[in-house]
C-alpha cells in the first residue's frame, strides 16, 4: 500500500512525454477523423422501396402509429371508430402486405434474401470500420509502449480508479494517480468525441448533404422493418394495440379552455 | 451574402411580391456564388442549395426562365440528373416554359416514361398530379393521388392536396377525411385545423349542420389554441359562431350552449380587432396575408 500522506515521486524522462503521450493522442485524433470520413464514404443511403406495394407495406405500420398516437387531438369518436375498424381489419387481413399469399411462411433467410444481405453487410461494414482500426493500434501500442508510467494526475483518486487507469503496469503500491500509455490509449478511445465534435463540425456533418437532398420525401423514405423481421408479427401486434384502444378527444371542450386561457376578462 | 441570406427566410410564404423582390437578386446570387460555393464549408453549402432551390421557383414564377435554367443546371452539376428530386425539378421547368398544350402532353408522357422505369420516384409522382390538375382532369389527378397515398400514407402535403382536389370537385365529406388524415400525421398544424374548419363549416350547410358546425367551431378554436394569434383561426370562429347562433342550433343534442358561444363570438370579434389595429400590421412579415386582413376588416366592419 502506498503510505498515506507521503508523496509518491517518480523520476520520469521529459521525452516520455514527447514520444509517448504526444504520439498516442495525435493517432487517435488522426484515426477519429479518418474513420469519420471513411464511414462517410462507404455509407450506403438506405434502400428505398422499389415498388409501389413495398413502400406501403412499409408505411401502413406507421399509420397506425399515428392513428393511435393522434387520434386524440383530431377525431370525434364516429370517424375513429372508423378508421380504427378499418386500420384492424387490414392489419388482421395482410391487406397491407406485399404479397398477400406469402402470409404466414417463415420469413425468408437473411442469408439469401438480397436486400436483408445488404443491410448486414452495412452493419458489418460499421463494425469493421470501429474494430480493425483499433486492433492495430491497441496492438501498436502494446508493442512499443506497454509498461510505461506516462501521466500523473493532479488530483487525488481512490483506488478503484486503479485497474482502468493503469492497465499494463502490475505494480500493486503504484500510486492511483500515475496513468499508464495503455490506460492513456483507453481514455483517448472513449474521451475523445468531443474533440471530434469541434474538429468536424457536429457528427454528422459530412451527412447533411445526403440527408438534405433525401428529405425531398422523408416519408417516404423510412423503413420501421428490420430485415429479416416479418411485416405479419408487426401488423398483428399493431391491431391488437389498437384494439384496446379508448377514445378520447381533446377537441371536447376546447371552447371553453380558450376562452378561460386566452379571453380578456370580462366577455 | 447576410443580405440575401435573410431575404429568402422571409419568403417562405407564397407571394408574389417577395418572391419577385427574390427574383430580382438572381443575379447577384448567381455570379457572386460561382466561385466560392465549393470552397466553404458543408453546412454553408447545404444552405446554398437550398437557397438555389427556392432561387429556382421564385424565377419560374416570375418569368426569369434565364436565371431558372442556371439554378437547374448548378443543382444537377451537384447532384447529379438521375436524383429524384432533381427530376421532379426538372419536370416542374419544362412545365413551366412549356408553350403550348401538346407540349404539357409530352411532360405527361415524359413522367409516365420516368415512372415506368421506377414507380416509387415520389417528386415525379407528385409532378404528374399537379400536372393532370392543371391539364384540367381533376378526376384523373385524384386517382392519381389516391394511387399515390396507398403507397404513402404519411405524406401529409398529398392528403392535403387530395382534400383540394375533392372540394374542388364538391365532394365535402371525402375532402374532410383526407384533411383529417393529413391531421393524423401533424397533428399540431394549426393551419390544417382551421382549413379543416373550413371545410366543416362549407359542408354544413346540407346533412347535419349542426353536428358539422359544432365540429367547425372546435377545430377553429383548436388551431387558435395552438397559435393564439392565428386571424384565420379568429375569422372562422367568428363566422362559424355566428351562424350556429343565427340557426338557433346552440344546445341542440350535445352542443355548446348559447352563452358559451356568445362569448366565443364575443372573443374572436375582439381579438380580430387587436390583430387588424396592431402596430406590426403593415410589415413585411404581413404582406403575403394583406387579402386576409382585408376580409378580417371587412367583417369587423358589417358587425
């Protein structure tokens, strides 16, 4: 244990400074923003729908999101009786389905199925373009740099700090303060998204302009089915959540709620 | 570049004075920004496509064909002719300089072309309804539209468009569903609501008026809810007060008692009067609503 109240002190060379701290941080800046820009340039927008009875397939659900979400504040309880009777029926029928007649066969494998192949390849892409970065320098770093104390801390720390603050140093009276290069590496990793935010503007800043020239439809545009997730399951669900719905409006009354808020006194 | 900048805010209303005022200035825009559009940095940039955009309308608008091209010409180097929104763009200028009639046929038959190849193309969708509306066949465009919205039923600017086309065609009740499903999905748009009490309020006169009316006014007094100083909103539920008090239908079946929309009445007279002698009443921001003023002053006047 290291002694209370006594100042631990290590003679540390400048230049650890100069080749380790400095060097670690200014590849880690650098991997950021290239990675940054590569996710940029491998980024595929997402598939829009290619027919017109895909695209629906896709929306229906969200209709009947917004029907149950915004019943309330527009419809008077006859038109949503209605749309509700409506919304079930299709839902419970496969109306609203690509191919009706596929209904109830296991959805097909994400392996073969081409579009789901292509969302898993985006995925996997995303992942590659965190993992092998980082497994090159965690290794680098490993190298050339393990065992070394390179930082101490201004300020007191208790000794749970140890094991994230010194990975690669097995000394046990180590002072919690001293930061080792690997523990320095870790840090970086996790702490440096602000940093990233002010040197590429907000994170998605490369994006925007894919998104602007998107947004000519944004509707049409999003998918809420996962690949490999079967429309039906969803469809049923949704009727069942409607289903249990109770009306209520928020249009009842409303006369008097603005005359009480906003009316001058008096009238 | 703040000048222009904060002029194409301003704009966002669809009058025809700012957008000439927009006009004007197309070839300052133009000239100044050929040189240093690619060089500033991404979100200036974005801006500045948005900007050429809304330059383009404003040009076909007022006739400047000149300045459109060039817009059109800066936003497809960018994006690219095969990008659908581009497209639809594309589709809207050579509707606008069309000369003639069979020229507008042809646009028809471009579209139709382009959506053979991709049925999803939504601007080239969109296009192709205005387009059938404006050739006059209005039940061509809502079958269109109807097309469309199955495909898309959470586009609201195409509910809305569909409730026009209906009430054009006088179908009251198929224009206030639409409206409502335009609703459904933004469900605090306060000009949706009062145009739903609009619609509800031109529908009553056969059926159940007083059911339609009672409705009207709810949906009047939500949008002025939502914006308290909405004259629309104002003006609607004055009007439509005024005639549940006229036809005697207060505290008919489930209605608002007479008193209560005396005070309504009451209300909305007095507010319409703030609104019509506010100082900030001949600002700009005014000028793209001057007809509605003019009928909220003509009302407050017959009162």
């Amino acid at each position: 244990m290291a002694i209370q109240g006594a100042e631990q002190t290590i003679l540390r060379d400048p230049a650890l400074f100069y080749w380790i701290l400095f060097p670690i941080s200014i590849v880690m800046i650098l991997t950021g923003i290239l990675r940054h820009y590569a996710t940029v340039l491998m980024n595929t927008p997402p598939k829009s729908p290619s027919t017109l009875a895909e695209s629906r397939e896709r929306l229906a659900l969200l209709r009947g999101v917004n029907l149950r979400n915004n019943a309330c504040s527009v419809l008077d309880r006859e038109s949503f009786e209605m749309r509700k009777n409506y919304m079930v029926t299709g839902f419970r029928n496969g109306a609203f389905l690509k191919d009706p007649n596929n209904r109830g066969q296991p959805p097909a494998n994400p392996m073969t199925d081409p579009a789901g192949m292509e969302a898993m390849m985006g995925m996997l892409k995303g992942n590659m373009m965190m993992m092998i970065p980082q497994t090159l320098i965690m290794s680098w770093i490993n190298a050339f740099f393990s065992g070394f104390v390179i930082l101490k801390l201004p300020f007191p720390l208790t000794i749970r700090f140890k094991s994230m603050l010194q990975s690669g140093v097995m000394t046990r009276d180590l002072d919690v303060q001293w930061v080792s290069s690997l523990s320095w590496y870790f840090l970086n990793l996790m702490g440096l998204q602000s940093v990233f935010g002010f040197i590429l503007g907000s994170d998605n800043a490369a994006n925007q302009m894919a998104q602007q020239m998107g947004m000519a439809n944004p509707a049409a545009m999003v998918n809420p089915l996962q690949p490999g997730q079967d429309p039906d399951k969803l469809y049923l669900n949704e009727a069942e959540n409607l289903e249990v719905m109770e009306h209520f409006c928020i249009l009842d009354g409303v006369e008097e709620r603005i005359l009480q808020n906003f009316a001058p006194t008096g009238i | 570049m703040a000048g222009p900048v904060a002029d194409i805010r301003e704009i966002s209303g669809s009058d025809l004075i700012s957008a000439l005022h927009l006009a004007q200035q197309a070839p300052a825009i133009l000239g100044q920004e050929s040189g240093s559009g690619f060089t500033s940095n991404s979100s200036e940039t974005a801006d500045y496509y948005a900007r050429l955009e809304q330059l383009l309308l404003a040009c076909l608008r007022t006739g400047d064909d000149q300045s459109a091209h060039t817009c059109l010409n800066r936003l497809s180097l960018r994006f690219g002719p095969s990008n659908e929104r581009i497209m639809g763009l594309r589709g809207l200028y050579e509707e606008a300089t069309a000369k003639d009639q069979s020229a507008l046929e042809k646009c028809l038959q471009e579209y139709d072309n382009t959506l053979s190849q991709n049925p999803v193309n939504v601007p080239i969708l969109k296009r192709r309804v205005a387009l059938l509306r404006s050739l006059n066949r209005p039940s061509d465009a809502i079958s269109g539209l109807i097309q469309l919205l199955d495909a898309i039923p959470t586009d609201a600017e195409a509910w809305c468009e569909l409730a026009d086309l209906y009430q054009s065609q006088g179908l009251g009740p198929q224009a206030i569903f639409s409206l409502e499903e335009a609703l459904l999905i933004a469900p605090n748009s306060w000009n949706i609501h009062s145009r739903l009490g609009e619609l509800l309020y031109i529908c009553a006169s056969d059926g159940d008026a007083s059911r339609l009316l009672g409705r009207s006014v709810q949906h009047f007094s939500r949008s002025i809810e939502l914006c308290d100083d909405y004259l629309r909103g104002f003006y609607g539920l004055t009007l439509a007060s005024t005639r549940m008090l006229d036809n005697d239908y207060a505290g008919v079946s489930g209605q608002l008692p007479k008193k209560t929309l005396e005070r309504l009445k009451a209300f909305a007279l007095v507010k319409l009067g703030e609104i019509v002698e506010s100082p900030s009443i001949d600002d700009q921001h005014w000028a793209s609503s001057r007809s509605e003023l003019i009928a909220a002053k003509e009302l407050l006047n017959r009162q």
